[in-house]
C-alpha cells in the first residue's frame, strides 16, 4: 500500500510533463529536478542488491568480436608485457572468438574459449584482463572486478551527481534515463547514464567509460527487457578503449553478443536441493575449468558460428591477412638461419613470450631487459628480480612446475638466484614434493659477538677478524599433504652451508707472538684470563642438517576442483601454522644442534567497497642451543629480494636493521595494513586522480633488546608504481624515516 501511495505521488510530481514524455525526450531542468533523479535512484540502490542475486547461475554461448588500430607506435611498444607483436607494415587487426560462459552469484565468471580466429595470433593478449569488460554485474558495488566504485553502490551518493536526463516511453511504461557523475577526480569512479525502468527500477541500459590503467574505455551494457528471462543479464556490450603509452597510440573497438542456454534464478533456501558436497566446495561455479578440450582455429568452422554478420571492411581484413601469410611462409623459407637466430635473441630481451618445447612443456619468461622489475628501498637500495616459470601437465592433472628466479642488489653489489620446483603427484589431496635451493641472506652468529666481546680488548688484532657475516647456500626438501579440507602437513629437511665472506686471522697485538691462521689452541700460557678453547667455536665455514615439521590450518576453505586437481580459494577465518625444527648434531662436518618453533596466524579481510585489511601475528624461539649456531628463523627473515602482501611493501619491516634478524634468539611480531580508495587524499587536485588505492601500515616488533620496534607508514598504489614512506621507533625513540619504491606497471 504505501509502495503504490509514492508511486502515485511521484506520478503526479511528473504529471506536467508526461505528455511530452508519451512523444519521446524531455529534458528538465537541472536543479528544479536533481532531486527527482535522487529520488529514482534511492529506488534503483535499494533493490541493486536482491538483483545482484536474483540469478543464481547461468550457461551462455558468448561471441566477442574486437578490431585494434595502431595509430603511433615506436620502439617502446615492444617493451609492454601484454602487447601483442604488430607486423611490419599492418596498422590494423581483428579477431573473434567464442565462449562458453559459466556465470555463479554473486561474481563468479568461468569462460572457456571453443573456437578463435584472427589476423593476430597474440591479439587477445594485447590485454590479458580484456575478458574483464565483458563480465559485469551492473547491480554490483563494484565494476571490473573491484577496480571502480559503481554508480549503484549503497555509500554512491558520496561520489556521484545524479541528473534526470530525459523521460522515455508511454505513461504506463516510462523509462528514466539518468546521468551520473563523479564529485571528484578518480580512476575509480566513471562517467555515463543508466535507463531505469519505472516500477520494478531495473536497469535496460547502461553506460559507464573511464580509466583503467593505461586504457581508457567507453562501455556500453544493453540489459534483457522487463518481464523476459534474461531482464536482469546483458544481452550485448559494446566497448571502445583507447592506449597511450609513451607515444604509442592503440585504439580498439569490441563487440559482443550473449546467448543464454540455461537461466537458473535464486530460490529460497527452504525449496534449495540437499546436496552431498561441501558447503565449501564451489566446484560448480567452475565446471568449464574441466573441460580441456582444444578450441577451434578454422576460419570455416566458425563461420557456421557468427551470430552477428562481418562488414564489408572486416571481410577486407581477412582476405588481406591471408595473402599476407602466404606471403610470409615464403619469405620465411628463405630466411637464414643465423638472422632467424638473432631475431629471437632479440624478441627474447624486449618481449615477454612463452616458448612451447612440444610435449615437454612450456616455458613462461618476461622480457630480459625490463626497467619495471625495479625497486628501490631507502634501506637496501635499489633491487632487480627476474624469473622464469617451467610447466608441464601430465596425466591426471599432475603438475611439474620449475621457477627459477635471479636478482641482484646494487647497494650490497651481491647476486641473488634461487630454485623452487613443485611436483604434484597426488592433486585431489594437494600432495607435492618441493625443492627448493638457493643463496640465502648473508647472515651472522647470534653468539660470536658474546663470545668475543669475553677476549681481552688488547689480545687480538680485531681488523683481521671478519667473523660479522657469512655466505649462506641451502637446500630444502619437504612433501606436502593436505590431510582434510584446510589442514596441510608438511614434513622435509633443510640443509644450508655457511662460509665467511672473508676469512679471519686471529693475529695477536704482540708481535713476538706468531699469528693464529689455525682453529685450536695456540695461544700462549701467559694469557691467564683467556680459555683457548674459545677458538674451536670459530670456523671458517658452519653446515647444518635439521628435520623440519610444519602444520597449517585454514577454518572454512572455500575450494573448486578442476578435473582431479583440488585449488583452494579464500576463507573467512585466518590461517595459523606451526613450524618445527630440529638441527642434528654430526650429520655433515662441523653441524651443530638446535631447536626451532615459530607459530604464525594471518588473514586478509574484505571490507567491501574495494576496501580491505591485512593482518598477522608471529612468534618464534630457538632452544636448545649447545654450540654456535645462527638464528635464522622461516618467517621472520630479510628478503633479499623482499614480496609483501599485495603491494610488494605492505606485511615486512622495511626501515629494520638487518642484523636483528638474525641476531635475537626469540621474537613477537604483528603487521595490519588497511588498503581503501578514498582514505586521507580527496582527489580533488589535478595529480591525485592517478591514486588507485591508499594504504596505512603498522608494523611490531618485539626481541630482548627492542622493547618495542614500531614502523609506521603511509603508501600510495598507482597503475604506474607502489610508494610508501615509513617512520621507525626503537625503544620508543625515534630512529628514521624512509621510504620503498617499486614499479607496477605490467606487473599486476
């Protein structure tokens, strides 16, 4: 009753104009009416929600045609990671393809491409997110995939001006067509206009353009009609996006068409089926992950699958592509082998590409010569990382995976290279064997400093000792094993050989006594205050052999399977593990015994609304220790080519001295990082449009002489690069303030 009573008034607030709205547009003035369009879209936010569900899931065959327009292109075209290789001479591409799509509420979109034609073979990978424009909810809060604040969010009032454009329809069918538009300058808030069936305040149209990254793109949404199945899903979408990097001009205009096979709307949950699986089980929100089955490249066979005719200018396209390959496949056999060779070198240093070695796999690499892979931190330096990525499927989705990885640090002047590789055997239970080997961190006796600081000041000649640090080599093996649904066992060994980067002589202050070069007593009687037997403590290089136990549990892990393989998803409750070792004393020469225990709980929360917070807390001891050892504790470390959280900063002490690592026997540590789009900047002002996300940081510590140590920062993320800038507190006294830097660019 009361719904119809403001219905009516709301009718006759309009009854002056809908005359003029039975015979097609009517403009309103501007202020007299914005509150008219407030009041529309109070309608439309309120029922956003329950159409966001209102589909349960849904199966559709999804055709998407797109066309790319080199405007301007130099050398640095070739530097982007997802670019596509032009041809010399070809300005202009196309492509299509055809998908089964798998939809699941509230966000879930699986799609798999059947058959794929095109003047480019690459095409698609111009942007491997392109996929992204083609699956949105309108009724979300958010628009691709979180990256923008949708006009139909609940707090969107905050952040858009809403404006009734014109009046459409009969009086008894009127249509609302209303613009919005953002109150300041953001990436993630878009321009356009909604037309907003009366009564049920659904959504027929939409148009929404801004910019994501480096692209910025105009989308236009047709949605099903009122009363039909497919009213509250797409049926086309219509995109133009435009490139510009460094004097590279890329345009592209895509085109697609939905077709939907099987409309599954939400039921309450008393009428829902019982079901056998899971309630954490989301495999059928992913059933077309299974199907592996090669798509199509014949250009005859998808001609029996165009939905939608090729103009006279695309059917041009073809045929001039197809003349040109033949072209080509002449030229090539006439091609040398060494200008063959050299060509790839080069694509190899400014290209990404993958190398296909026939059934033994693939081989993922990105360009060699990459000013992106750069950070800078005001403690270390600058860093570089590069890494490779080997793959090979065998069957029942077992999975060999080899990803080296290299670095090199310009303030330190050291190379950095590791190994990891992951076999797994068992995939439905998550069962792996992984191998790991590397140069670690270089790293210091926790106990050589004690140690020496009970010799007599005027014994030794300390310039000669250099006993401070040690080159780290290790290994570690261990197998992995998912026992139940979000508890993994994993139970290996980790070995690691130390050796000093220079080594020591232990020279005496009196000349008339011969240098020590050997370990072992040598030092004379008349020395009463000193126990020679110190020395044997000290060698030139320390091994280790140590069991290592550590169990992990998630509550509540959401997974899908994809065929036999079993891939966890996210949770709502944080993961805590325990991490056991144990060192053996005697295993290899010079290995020592000790004892290990770290327990470490983190979690990361969505807040909604591209709002987010990360958290951890960790503790850790060594015990048991009889002879030297070094602390090097398995989560709290220093990276010497450091990954936060999300933005590479965030979950790690960036401004901490790397000698407290590993020179504290126990520790108590804790991060929370909050991440939001609109936090401290307006992004009112013509630099600040460019900040994607806001991020506060607060980072503990607490070791027997930092009682506490507190960093506490502020950090920017761009499309372009991270930056944070941190403040330290030892003691409760202030220490420094630094900053990190990395880029980001292509790197998401």
């Amino acid at each position: 009753m009361k719904r119809s009573l403001f219905i009516g008034l709301l009718v006759c607030l309009l009854l002056p104009i809908t005359r003029e709205a039975a015979a097609g547009r009517v403009f309103y003035p501007k202020d007299k009416y914005a509150s008219v369009a407030d009041s529309i879209m109070e309608k439309v936010i309120f029922f956003a929600p329950f159409y966001e569900r209102i589909v349960e899931s849904y199966k559709a065959e999804l055709y998407i045609k797109g066309r790319v327009h080199i405007h301007k292109k130099n050398h640095l075209l070739r530097y982007i990671p997802s670019m596509f290789r032009p041809q010399k001479g070809v300005d202009e591409y196309m492509m299509e393809t055809y998908n089964d799509l798998h939809f699941t509420a509230p966000n879930i979109y699986d799609q798999k491409v059947k058959a794929s034609v095109g003047t480019a073979s690459e095409f698609w990978e111009m942007d491997g997110r392109l996929p992204e424009y083609f699956h949105v909810n309108i009724y979300s809060s958010t628009l691709l995939y979180d990256k923008l604040l949708s006009p139909l969010a609940s707090n969107a009032k905050k952040f858009y001006t809403y404006r009734l454009d014109t009046v459409m329809g009969e009086s008894h069918n009127l249509r609302y067509k209303i613009r919005f538009i953002p109150k300041s300058k953001s990436f993630q808030l878009v321009g356009g206009y909604l037309i907003v069936s009366d009564h049920v305040w659904s959504v027929r149209e939409m148009r929404f353009s801004g910019r994501n990254e480096m692209v910025r793109f105009n989308n236009l949404v047709k949605m099903g009609d009122v009363g039909s199945l497919d009213e509250f899903l797409p049926q086309r979408y219509y995109m133009e996006a435009v490139f510009r990097f460094l004097g590279n001009v890329v345009d592209g205009s895509y085109e697609a068409v939905l077709d939907y096979k099987d409309i599954i709307q939400s039921r309450p949950d008393h009428t829902r089926k019982a079901s056998a699986k899971s309630k954490y089980d989301l495999s059928d929100s992913y059933t077309l992950r299974a199907d592996t089955n090669a798509f199509q490249r014949d250009i005859a066979y998808f001609n029996t699958l165009r939905p939608i005719p090729l103009t006279p200018h695309e059917d041009t396209l073809y045929q001039d592509y197809f003349l040109r390959r033949d072209t080509l496949a002449r030229q090539k056999k006439a091609k040398s082998k060494s200008q063959e060779f050299w060509g790839q070198i080069g694509d190899a240093l400014v290209s990404r590409y993958t190398l296909n070695l026939d059934k033994l796999g693939s081989v993922r690499c990105s360009p060699l010569i990459n000013p992106f892979l750069l950070s800078y931190s005001g403690k270390r330096g600058f860093s570089y990382r590069q890494e490779f990525k080997y793959s090979r499927f065998y069957r029942g989705d077992r999975l060999l995976r080899i990803v080296p990885r290299v670095g090199y640090n310009f303030k330190d002047k050291e190379f950095y290279w590791r190994v990891r590789s992951d076999f797994g055997y068992w995939p439905r239970k998550r069962a792996a064997l992984h191998l790991e080997f590397g140069n670690g961190n270089r790293i210091y006796s926790s106990r050589i400093l004690d140690d020496l600081k009970a010799i007599p000041d005027s014994l030794f000649d300390f310039n000669q000792i250099h006993l401070d640090y040690f080159k780290d080599l290790y290994l570690n093996l261990r197998h992995s094993w998912e026992i139940v649904n979000g508890l993994t066992l994993d139970v290996g060994v980790s070995m690691h050989r130390r050796t000093e980067v220079n080594r020591s002589k232990f020279v005496l202050n009196d000349p008339t006594i011969p240098p020590v070069t050997t370990v072992g007593p040598g030092i004379p009687s008349f020395f009463p205050d000193f126990d020679p037997g110190i020395l044997n403590k000290f060698r030139p290089v320390y091994n280790s052999f140590a069991p290592r136990i550590r169990l992990s549990w998630t509550p509540g892990q959401y997974y899908y399977m994809n065929g036999d393989r079993k891939v966890n998803l996210h949770s709502k409750y944080p993961t805590v593990s325990v991490d056991w070792e144990r060192g053996v004393k005697g295993m290899f020469r010079n290995s020592n015994s000790y004892e290990r225990i770290e327990v470490d709980l983190q979690q990361r929360i969505s807040l909604g609304l591209m709002c987010g917070l990360y958290w951890r807390l960790g503790w850790g001891e060594f015990t048991k220790q009889k002879e030297l050892y070094f602390v090097d504790f398995a989560n709290l470390r220093r990276s010497n080519l450091p990954l936060g959280w999300s933005d590479d900063i965030g979950g790690v002490f960036q401004l901490l001295d790397g000698r407290w690592y590993n020179s504290s026997r126990k520790y108590l540590r804790g991060h929370v990082t909050y991440e939001a789009p609109f936090l401290l900047l307006r992004h009112l002002m013509k630099y600040t449009q460019y900040v994607l996300n806001e991020r506060l940081y607060l980072n503990a510590l607490v070791v027997p002489h930092l009682k506490p140590y507190i960093e506490a920062g502020y950090g920017i993320g761009t499309h372009i690069f991270d930056f944070g800038l941190f403040v330290s507190f030892a003691n409760w006294k202030y220490q420094e303030l630094g900053c990190k830097f990395t880029f980001e660019l292509f790197n998401r």
